[in-house]
C-alpha cells in the first residue's frame, strides 16, 4: 500500500531531526526562480484588483459622500511606501495623495532625498475624504485599515515612512505623540518604520523642516544598510 505524502514528508523530517538539523532552507533551482520582471506583473495583477473592491467598499460612513476612492500612487516596486493622513479637497479633486500646496512642499523634501514622486509609493490611512476635511473617526480608520494591509503586503516595502500623528498612530498602534515617536525606527511585520511630521505641519512650523529632513537622512542610512537597490532616483 503506498503511503501517505504527509506521513512520508513527516518521516524525512524526523530523520533529519535526528541528524541534529532543525530547519531546512528550501529554495527552488535558478532555472525555475521566477524572473524580476514576471514577479513585477504577477505583483500589479494583484494590485489592480484592489482599487474596484476599494471604490465600491461600503465598510464605514465615508463612502455615502465620497467623490472617488483613492488607493493611493506611485511605483509599487518602490523600497520606500509614504502613509499620510486621509485624502483632504486637494487629493480628492487630483485623484492622488498629497497635492496642492502640501503636495508642493512633499515634492521638494523627495526631492532632496534624490527621489521623484512617481517612482514612490505614496498611500493614505483611510482612502476617502472625509467631508470638511475633518478628521477621520476611530472606525473609520478601523474598517479602512485592511485595505491599506493588503497594499502594503503586495508592496512588500523595506521602509515605510509615515507622515504625521495620525497615520503614525493607525499603523503602529501607539498612543505616544509624534513628537516622541519621530526620528526612532519603529517594526511594521517586517517593514522599519520611521516616523515624522506631516507637510502640513511643517507649513505651519518651518523650523521642523530640520527634524524632518534629519528623519529622512536616517531613513538613506538604513536604505543604504539594507542594501536595497533604489532604481528611483530622480537621475532615472
């Protein structure tokens, strides 16, 4: 009688437990690793079914007055994922996270770092605006967040960057205030999540733009250490 693949499977794990080895690296051969570029489809094939279940999600409240749903932009092979706050007027007129003049001063800081803005990944908390552009509640930011899981387990980031007290606290599930929680890296499943001030802030408060931009050379030092090639310098 042939035997069962598990019992055969749990047969060679005992056996080479017993050999003194406790874990075993599996891999498959070079010649079947799927090539960079078929990962990068499969990749967007998933992504691209998110955005309609997204726009027709009827989980919290915002979604009786919404305009659109925004899933956010960018390159989805990006190293580095920016989180900002919910979509504001601005974000909801372009269809796409920080425009207007917040937006203009976002561009700048990436700018800076060596980035352009379409070879990120820049997402928000929640993927409505909320109406007046108030504050999103403690359930809506709830019910959204499994959306923004899924987008960043497809994206897979290295780094994350999160802008401001509000994505910070969603995504880490700290109560600390962003005045402690920025400059540090902090653990997102596997992701380095570094914290800092949102650009609306640094509007109101120009001298933050120090503690930011000091925030940013912390996030290329550890890109850098992690050895994580960046094809989305602003040269390309």
């Amino acid at each position: 009688m042939t035997s069962h693949p598990g019992r055969a499977l749990y047969s060679i794990a005992r056996y080479w437990r017993s050999m003194g080895i406790q874990q075993l690296a599996l891999t498959l051969p070079e010649e079947e690793q799927p090539s960079p570029e078929a990962i990068a489809l499969e990749k967007q094939a998933h992504f691209d079914t998110l955005l309609p279940l997204v726009e027709s999600c009827q989980k919290c409240e915002l979604h009786k007055n919404r305009k659109q749903a925004i899933l956010g932009s960018g390159n989805i092979q990006s190293p580095i994922v920016f989180i900002s706050g919910p979509p504001d007027e601005h974000s909801d007129q372009d269809h796409e996270p920080l425009k207007g003049e917040v937006g203009e001063l976002f561009d700048k800081m990436i700018e800076k770092m060596g980035f352009k803005r379409e070879n990120l990944y820049i997402t928000n908390i929640v993927k409505c605006r909320p109406p007046e552009d108030r504050h999103a509640t403690n359930t809506e930011l709830t019910e959204c967040h499994s959306w923004l899981e899924k987008q960043l387990e497809l994206i897979s980031p290295p780094i994350i960057i999160t802008l401001g007290s509000v994505a910070t606290k969603a995504l880490l599930k700290l109560e600390a205030p962003i005045t402690q929680l920025r400059g540090n890296f902090h653990q997102w499943k596997e992701a380095f999540v570094m914290p800092t001030y949102h650009p609306a802030y640094l509007l109101k408060k120009n001298t933050a733009k120090r503690e930011v931009w000091n925030d940013m050379l912390a996030v290329l030092e550890k890109l850098n250490s992690l050895n994580v090639k960046s094809y989305a310098t602003a040269e390309n």
